[in-house]
C-alpha cells in the first residue's frame, strides 16, 4: 500500500471514529438564514460561539436584513458586539460586507465561495461555514482547530490553511468535507487541546501517530476533557 493510500486509509479511518463519537453534530453558532450565520462567523473570529450567541439575539433583533446593516451607523454595530472583541474591525467589516450584498447580490448572501470572499472580513474559513451549513454546499473550514489536528494525524505537515484544505481534500469524501470539519472541530475544543490534548481519554488514540503528547493517564485525561455545556 502506498503512502498516500496509507494516508487516505488511516484518515478514513480516524473519520468512522469521530463519526461515532459525535454522531448528532451541528454548527454552534445560532442562525436562522444565510445571512445571520454569515455576520455570526465574522464574530466569532477570536471569539468563543458561546459568546458570540449571547451577543447575536439582541443584533439579529435590530437588523434583519443586507440593507438593514448597511443603513446601519458603525458605533450603533460596535454598542451590540463589543464583548465579542476586535469590535472596531468587525463592525467595519459587517457594514461593508452589507454594502456589498446590497450592491452587487441583490441583498442576498451569494452561495459560491468564490463570491463569498469579495466581502468584506469574509475569508475561505467564513466562506466554508456558510456554504456547509447554509447552504448544504460540502467545504473544509480550517481553523486553528482543524488544523492542528490535521497536522497532529499527519493529514498535512503545512501551517498554511489553503495548504491543509488542499491536503485533506484529497483524503476524504467531498460529501463529507462539511461534517469532517464540525467534527474535527469539536473533537479539538473538547479533546484534543492545543496546550494539553487528552490522549488517555481519546477515541482516536489507538491509531493517532501523535499519541502521547499529552496526558496519558485516563482519569487525569477524562478531567481535561470538556463537554457541551462548556460551549452552550
């Protein structure tokens, strides 16, 4: 078998695992239409979801629309999102990426990744989530997450997250791509930590080439590991 093969197998395999330990996945960000979801990605760089869902209600409630945010004064953005940090840029971003659904998509959140990052504060991480789970479109959203467990499985030794969607594309279903990435997700906030990883508690263990890296004694693992409630 070669490498790639090798790769492939081992990747497909680790997926099954996570398949079976977050069987009911779903975005954690709170959304109702395209457009929420889209202005509540933008939050949540550097942020966590669960604040990011404390601060969308009273948001969602004021602007309910393209047109709505892009009439919008910056300071009265900036009021309703400041806790979520970097507010300032976000704001700008927002109000921008407003103006432009306004001008050039007839209002709308367009559904082609490459229409979504011509917005304003909009990237292929934003772009991905938006088309996984607003628009059932398959995408690998790489974020800090994903992309320390994939280089952690050995799925790609890059930084660069272009490099690790290119990567893992080829190792997984394209049918997947959407609910790989939910789950690689989880699995990073609530096992696989960036400082500590819980290896002893860790499904993926058996067959993960970086076990060992962090805590192996199971009951010391199972502390570290977190659970819904930390994130709702």
């Amino acid at each position: 078998m070669s490498a790639d093969r090798e790769t492939r197998s081992q990747a497909r395999a680790i997926y099954r695992i996570l398949c079976k330990t977050y069987p009911n996945i779903r975005c954690e960000l709170d959304f109702t239409n395209p457009l929420q979801l889209l202005v509540a990605t933008v939050l949540s760089a550097q942020c966590t979801d669960k604040r990011v869902n404390q601060v969308t209600p009273a948001l969602f409630k004021k602007y309910k629309s393209a047109k709505d945010y892009s009439r919008a004064k910056i300071e009265d953005i900036e009021e309703l999102i400041f806790s979520t940090g970097f507010y300032h840029a976000k704001a700008r971003n927002i109000k921008g990426l407003a103006v432009k659904l306004q001008s050039d998509f007839g209002g709308k959140v367009p559904s082609t990744l490459e229409e979504l990052i011509t917005l304003p504060g909009v990237g292929r991480k934003t772009a991905n989530v938006v088309l996984g789970h607003a628009f059932d479109i398959p995408g690998i959203t790489v974020d800090t997450h994903f992309g320390r467990l994939s280089r952690r499985f050995e799925w790609s030794d890059s930084k660069d997250p272009v490099k690790v969607e290119i990567d893992v594309q080829k190792l997984i279903p394209e049918k997947e791509w959407t609910n790989l990435s939910q789950r690689m997700i989880w699995h990073g906030r609530r096992v696989c930590h960036s400082r500590k990883p819980a290896c002893g508690a860790c499904p993926v263990a058996k067959i993960c080439p970086s076990v060992g890296i962090g805590e192996m004694d199971k009951e010391k693992a199972k502390a570290l590991v977190k659970t819904d409630k930390d994130f709702r």
